[in-house]
C-alpha cells in the first residue's frame, strides 16, 4: 500500500481568493502547496479590462507569504460592453491567461455577466465558462446538460481553433462531452463535486455549507466525476473553484454558493485518488494536464503528501469584526497531509 507519494507542485485552474481582508487571509492556504493558479475575476467591481488585471494581480503579490514563488494568472470578466482591443492588448502583453465567462446572474458576483453571447463572439483567447443555463425554464440540476446542448457543442464547431475550459464539471454529461471533444475542451473538476452529492446536502437536514454552483448532484454524477479525474486522460485536470465567504453570508437567509475547500485541496484530491486505486495518476490531473492545456511548462519544484492524519481547522478568521469563513471538511480527519512543498 502506497503511503508516501511526490508528484510536480500542482496547480490550481480555477480559485477564488476574493480581495482585501478576506484575500489576506486565505491566500496562505494556496500559495503554500500550488505553483498557480488561475484567479476568478468575479470581484465587485470585476476585473473587466487590462488596467483592473494588474491592479489585482498588485494587490495579490503584496500579501503573499514572504519568500513565496506562486504565480498568479489572471482572466477577463466578460461582459455584454467587454473592449475585445483591451483584452486582446492585455492578452499579448501577457497579463490575461485567458477569458471568463459568466451567464448573468450564474453564481456569486455574477450579475455583470453576459446576456447576449453574440456579443462577446470578437473575443479569441483561452476561453473558461461557468457552464450553466441560466435560463428560469431550466432546471436546476439540469443547467449544465443544457448549457452544452444549446451553446457549447455549437461553439466548439463554429470555433474549432479555440481553446475553451468548461469550469466545475458536476454531471456526467459534462464528464461526457468534454471526453468526446477533447483536446479542444478540458474540464476542471473540484474535490467536492467528487465526494458530495445532493443527499449529502439535502437528505439529513439542509447543510448550507454544501450550497455551490454548479450544484452538487447524484451519486451517478459523483462517480462518472471520480472516473473522469483519476483515468489519466489529459482533457481533465484540477480546479478546486475554492470559494471563500463570510459566515454570515454563506449561512444567511440566502447564502452564498462556494465551499472553501483551499486548506484541504489537494489532500482531499489524494483521498479520491486512493480510494479509486489510481495514486499513480494524482501528477497527471494535478500537476501535467492542466499545464498542457493552456501551453505551460509544468512546474519543477515539488511536494510531498503521505498518508498521515490530521485535523482540518473549522474556520479561518478574517480582519474585521467577528468575520471568519468556513472551511470545507473543517473539524474532519484529514488522510493525507503535506508534508514537504518547495517554494
């Protein structure tokens, strides 16, 4: 039995780290055992042209942990008023990594997102989508299916040069689609879309903490999840999409989606790989596939993980009166721990 395993300092391809206190805060968690990471752009107010990538990509670099070596990769919020001549500027000059997209009103911070996608048709760089129809006819549960059905398996013909990430797989027919359009598509998938699944969430008691979008599903969803991440193709590869909040907002009367799961990433993630049997392919999701997707070097450094039992905080305190935020599997008995990580 494998106990002690070290792979390529992985990155992270979907994060958010928010700002101000809360990006203080939380920061530490990420830097310390991922290389990169692409940061989510939906900040109020967003991060929608050149001038607001670096000014963000300034205030990240100015609470990093003394000595850290983490790279930030920063993406353009689109809107329906997006400058395709900015973002293509900040592109070239190497301060764009790629381009988001949000379905108005998707998930948090996202009412400035786009409602006509014709409008953001000009826009040619690495393309990343939080996958969902928003459409109120849609269910719920359904939104990713159908945000395939009606938008992505048309742009994939009619842009076949473009590369496009479907953030947050969390159904089996994301699962599917990516494997069948691959290397143009890749998909992320986060740690708890491969352990969790809506009985988890709803069954015994609403546990507010599960609330995400995409929301968790079935056990069906949940396997075809775990299949996809630990078979080695190159088309799936890590996106924890760790969502900090306030408690007071994740567990308000309307909380707010996202698990911040960055304290527990990338053990979480090696708890999956054992228990499918496939420790063997934790680099190649963590590590490689990410990498080669959006044509980077993998990192050289690395780090450590062995099996190992600790205790994950329940909460990180935030500056500011009374203002923590949940962590994911807080309180838990974590299997694999880090224990060496160059920086």
């Amino acid at each position: 039995m494998t106990t002690r395993i070290t792979i390529r300092k992985p990155d992270d391809w979907h994060l958010h780290l928010r700002d101000g206190a809360m990006l203080k805060a939380v920061i530490p968690f990420t830097a310390s055992h991922f290389g990169r990471a692409i940061l989510m752009p939906n900040l109020i107010p967003p991060v929608a042209t050149t001038r607001d990538a670096i000014d963000y990509r300034e205030r990240v670099l100015a609470v990093l942990p003394a000595g850290s070596k983490f790279k930030p990769l920063m993406t353009c919020y689109l809107t329906d008023n997006t400058d395709a001549d900015d973002v293509e500027r900040g592109f070239k000059e190497g301060v764009f990594t790629a381009v988001k997209l949000y379905p108005a009103n998707a998930t948090t911070n996202s009412a400035a997102g786009v409602t006509d996608y014709r409008k953001i048709m000009p826009v040619g760089m690495p393309f990343l989508m939080h996958g969902e129809d928003v459409d109120p006819e849609v269910d719920i549960f359904d939104r990713e299916a159908m945000f395939i059905e009606r938008y992505l398996c048309k742009w994939t013909k009619q842009f076949p040069g473009l590369r496009f990430t479907l953030e947050h797989l969390s159904s089996k027919d994301g699962v599917d689609f990516v494997q069948s359009v691959a290397p143009q598509v890749g998909g992320t998938i986060t740690p708890y879309h491969m352990i969790l699944t809506r009985t988890d969430w709803l069954g015994w008691g609403l546990k507010p903490y599960m609330y995400c979008m995409p929301v968790i599903k079935t056990a069906k969803d949940r396997d075809a999840l775990r299949k996809a991440a630990t078979s080695g193709a190159a088309c799936y590869f890590l996106g924890t999409d760790s969502a900090p909040h306030p408690i007071a907002k994740k567990l308000s009367v309307s909380g707010m989606p996202g698990l911040f799961n960055a304290p527990v990433a990338i053990e979480t993630y090696a708890r999956v790989f054992e228990e499918e049997r496939a420790l063997d392919k934790l680099e190649a999701f963590a590590s490689l596939n990410g990498a080669r997707h959006y044509r980077l070097p993998p990192n050289e450094e690395r780090i450590t993980l062995e099996k190992s039992l600790w205790t994950a905080l329940p909460e990180v305190k935030v500056e500011g009166p009374d203002e923590r935020a949940l962590i994911y599997r807080g309180g838990e008995t974590i299997e694999w721990k880090v224990v060496a990580s160059a920086n």
